[in-house]
C-alpha cells in the first residue's frame, strides 16, 4: 500500500464513530497513532515528487511536461495538506491529554453587552481532560474569579520586565 492508502486508512480511523466512544471519551490513542503515519506519507509523495521533477524534459513533448508540471504541483499541495492534518491531529491529541492531565479555564461571555472581547465574562469553568474524558472541576458566577495574591508560574526576570507592570497573572 502506498502513502494515498496509509492516508485513507487514517481518515476511516478517526471518523466520529471510532474517534468517540459511548461514553465520550476521545480516543487519544487513536489520534496519537495516526501522526506518524501522516508524516510518513506526506514525506513519501514529497519524495516521489522530487523524483518526478527530476526527470529530463529535453526528450518530452512540451505537452508531457506541461502535465508532469501540473501533476508535480498538484503532489506538494496535497502533501502540505497532509502535513496540515498531521500538525491538528498532534494538537487535538495534546488538547485532549494523550500526554498527560491537562485543565482549562473557560470563560463564559454574555453577548448583551457588547465589548472588544465579545461580551462581559458571565461565568466560568475549569475543565479537566485526562485521557481524552473531560471532567468540570469548577464552575460558576464570574464574580467569584479573584485576584489572586500570588503568580500561578514565575516565567523568569526577562518576562516579568517586559511584561510585570501588566499585571498578566491578575
């Protein structure tokens, strides 16, 4: 099987039904699989169409090289989409914390009042993802979101000089 098969088999392996149980849990192992595979065919096709470049065209019709031209471009589009769907299936992995526990802060904003942003922040959640289960630690009223006394993560001197008198962490 070349690298057009490896690409379908990836594709039928995350549909919905296989990337999503019952339960709702995503199958991170699923997503984290599928990577290496995307990146062996993106580079497989890059390869072919070196290949495929490299060729003499002294000895062929104008209109056989015209159409190995077009087949050439049309080879590095489809890898670089290829390389575009790895690079989200490896985010969607980390998103879902094929790597570990992970915790989002999620702001709910009320689009009556118009701002910047979207709207004021009405309410909250902290959500837990481990392995591809979401979990909502925390929820509630914006009014509870505190200034906190202290940072979450001292980022270093260079970060707090350019960026301290902002007041990031608050």
């Amino acid at each position: 099987a070349g690298p057009l098969q490896a690409v379908v088999d990836v594709k039928l392996s995350l549909t919905p039904q296989h990337l999503r149980g019952n339960d709702g849990i995503i199958n991170v192992s699923a997503l984290s699989s599928a990577i290496p595979t995307l990146r062996a065919a993106a580079t497989e096709i890059s390869a072919s169409n070196d290949r495929l470049n490299r060729l003499p065209d002294t000895a062929m019709l104008s209109s056989v090289v015209h159409e190995r031209n077009k087949l050439v471009a049309s080879g590095t589009t489809l890898a670089a989409a290829i390389n575009s769907a790895a690079d989200a299936t490896q985010a969607s992995a980390q998103r879902f914390a094929a790597d570990g526990t992970r915790r989002f802060s999620v702001a709910v904003q009320d689009s009556a009042t118009s701002r910047g942003t979207g709207g004021v922040i009405g309410a909250y959640l902290i959500v837990r993802v481990s392995d591809g289960a979401f979990t909502i630690e925390r929820s509630g009223p914006a009014g509870e979101l505190k200034n906190s006394v202290k940072d979450a993560a001292d980022l270093g001197a260079d970060y707090a000089a350019t960026w301290g008198k902002f007041k990031p962490s608050s």
